[in-house]
C-alpha cells in the first residue's frame, strides 16, 4: 500500500499542504444531517444575531475540527495514524469564508516505538485570520 | 437581566458532579454506510479518501478494512432525544447561549463498522469570569470512548462555554 510520507522525509519546519474548503449552508447542513448537530445558531440568521454575530448564523466548531482531521489525514496517508488533536475555537467561521488548515511541524519524536510529528496546527480564513490555533501528533511510518 | 446582573453561573449540580463519571451511553452498532455518509460530509464537495467507504481498497491497508474518520460519532442520531435546544429553541437570555470552545483529542483504537461504542463523561474543572460576552463560564468536561472489547478509541477534553 503506497504511504504518502514517511518520518525519514519530513523535518522541523516543514508545512503541511494548505487545504482549503469555501463554507455556507451546504457544507453545514450536510455536516449537520451526519452529526445530527441541528443548532439554531448555525441555521438561522436571525438566531445567529441574537447570539451577537451580526452577519447571522455560522458554522460549526466541530466542521472546522474535521476539517483539521482531513487536512492531516490527506497529508499523511492511510498507512498512518492521527493520536491527537486539539485547537481553541477563537473566531467564528462566517458563511462564505473560505478556510484553509495549516499545521507546521515544530518537533519530532520517537516514543513508545512510534515516530511522532509534532505540529502546530490552525484553520485560517480568507483574511488571513486564524480561527483556531491548535495542535496535532500524528504518527509516520518509517523507513527504518 | 443581562450577564452583568447574575452573580454566577455555577450550579449546586455543578459541584454534585464534579470528577463523577456519568451519562454511559451504548451507541448502535457502527455501519458502513455511516460511515461513508460521514465521510462525505466532511470532505463535502471533494471525495473522501476510499479508505472511509471502499471495502476491498482498505481491506489492503494498515487496517484490514474500512475504519471510520476519527471525528466519527456514533452516538448521532438517539432513539430517545436528550432534553435540549431543539425543543426550546434558540436561546437569548444571558446564562444560557452556550458556545463550543475547544477540544483535545487523543486517539487509541479506529472504529470500525460493526463496532458498539461505549461513551462516559465526566465534568472535570470550571473557570468563570467576565469577558467581552459579559458573565461567562468556560467548563471542562472529559469523555472517554471505548469499543466492544474494552479497548480505548478517544478521550476527549472539551472546553463549553456559556455566557
């Protein structure tokens, strides 16, 4: 089975390929259906502004943390392993932003027989703005 | 009354459960097509890699089958619906919008479809103070997950908030 990229091949440093998703109600919706995640805030404008967002109703945290998930998992391949995830939600993903997943590797390790990457990760809009700082370990095969 | 007025927002039940595992929840078998549903969704409108929905690619793979995405919740979708939003629609008053801040995941085992999930959850730590919300309360709750043969999926530490 082909592996996208093993820990031999990547250092500190070094960026993930950016991955980018524009989102409105199409995305929610779907994502909503799936998660049964059916929230007024991220259906309705007026719902939306009554929560103090002016432009009405946003999208979900979480589809933002899936979109983390895919970003690191189209990077490292299905021969690899996702062990942790985390970010704050800071900012809200308003409808038609376009978000884009970046994560940097900051260390390297090998613990418990596995080769772990570091990264720091985020989910930036359009504006540059990052919306949820945040962090992941996955883990590569290697070479060795 | 706005957020200024209240006093706080920490509850008599708060200090109750605090550190007290509760809520087992057993989820319905994991299938196939839910997985692929899922898959779709959040990798709307690109295709999701086969590894999520193609049996015989992911039958040569690391993991002998399809696995489902890591965020996959198994629990979506209950028979009986827990008291909530939906039925009280949107909530307005100060002390009771409520907003996701965040979570740490950390990833044992894949699900994968014919797993039965088991989730327990318990209310960890809070933290209140006055932001730009007005009176807002950051709680800490940690679910762990764990499948059919007791081996551990995820923990998840997450941060709600309420203002």
């Amino acid at each position: 089975m082909p592996v996208n990229v093993h820990f031999e091949d990547v250092k500190v440093g070094d960026e993930i390929p950016a991955w980018s998703r524009t989102t409105d109600f199409m995305n929610w919706n779907r994502y909503a259906a799936v998660n049964d995640e059916f929230v007024y805030i991220h259906m309705d404008d007026e719902a939306g502004r009554a929560a103090l967002n002016e432009r009405g109703a946003f999208g979900m945290g979480n589809l933002r943390y899936t979109y983390m998930l895919d970003a690191l998992r189209d990077w490292i391949g299905d021969e690899a392993v996702i062990r942790e995830v985390g970010l704050q939600f800071r900012a809200i993903n308003q409808k038609h932003d376009t978000l884009t997943v970046t994560g940097k590797i900051t260390d390297m390790r090998v613990e418990d027989g596995e080769h772990r990457v570091y990264l720091d990760m985020n989910v930036v809009n359009q504006d540059g703005q990052p919306t949820c700082p945040g962090h992941a370990v996955v883990v590569l095969p290697s070479r060795g | 009354m706005t957020s200024e007025q209240l006093e706080t927002l920490v509850t008599p039940e708060m200090h109750a459960k605090r550190d007290v595992w509760e809520n087992e929840l057993v989820s319905f078998p994991v299938s196939e097509s839910d997985i692929r549903k899922w898959a779709l969704a959040s990798y709307w409108p690109e295709k999701p890699p086969r590894l999520f929905w193609d049996a015989a690619y992911a039958k040569g793979t690391r993991w002998d089958g399809i696995i489902a995405p890591q965020d996959f919740n198994p629990f979506a979708w209950p028979i009986d619906r827990p008291p909530g939003r939906e039925a009280d629609g949107p909530r307005t008053a100060p002390g009771t919008r409520g907003m996701n801040g965040g979570q740490v995941e950390t990833f044992g085992v894949p699900m994968k479809p014919g797993d039965v999930i088991t989730s327990r959850t318990r209310l960890k730590d809070w933290n209140e103070r006055t932001t730009r919300l007005g009176l807002t309360l950051f709680t800490e709750t940690e679910m762990e997950w764990r499948n059919q043969r007791g081996e551990l999926v995820k923990t998840r530490i997450s941060t709600g908030i309420r203002y």
